[in-house]
C-alpha cells in the first residue's frame, strides 16, 4: 500500500541490512517504532540507535548488549 508519491505507508525501517527486523516496516507508530529495538523511524531511536549485524542482532535493545554480542557479528549503529 502506497501513499504519497509513492513514499512508504510509514517510516519505520529496519536497518536496511538483509537481516534487519523485517516487523519494522509494519509499525504505524512513531513511539511504538523507536521503542523496538532494531527499528528506527527516519534514524530515530529511543535507545540511540540500533544493533545490526547477524540476524540474533537485531533483536539485541541497547548499545552495551550490542557491543557485548560483537564476537557474534553484531556492531552499533547510532541514531541520527
């Protein structure tokens, strides 16, 4: 479904990334997108930004347990 100009029904994304939270895309809501982790609403996010890396990554809420699962692929992305 499109709106606009062909623009995006909203602009909660994952990281763009083949394993990002592919449920981001799904998420409405400004608060309910930068409050998952993984998600980030036009590069906003309510923990400073997101985990990418290994698809376990995404899902990781927080730049401690991030770096923490770097052994596992996962690396910080801050916010914009």
């Amino acid at each position: 479904l499109q709106v606009g100009t062909g623009s995006a029904p909203c602009a909660c994304t994952g990281d763009g990334t083949p394993t990002e939270d592919p449920n981001c895309k799904y998420n409405p809501s400004r608060s309910g997108c930068t409050w998952s982790p993984g998600c980030n609403w036009d590069g906003e996010s309510h923990f400073g930004g997101w985990c990418s890396g290994a698809s376990s990554c995404v899902y990781t809420s927080g730049e401690t347990a991030c770096l923490g699962a770097a052994g596992l692929g996962c690396h910080w992305v801050p916010a914009t």
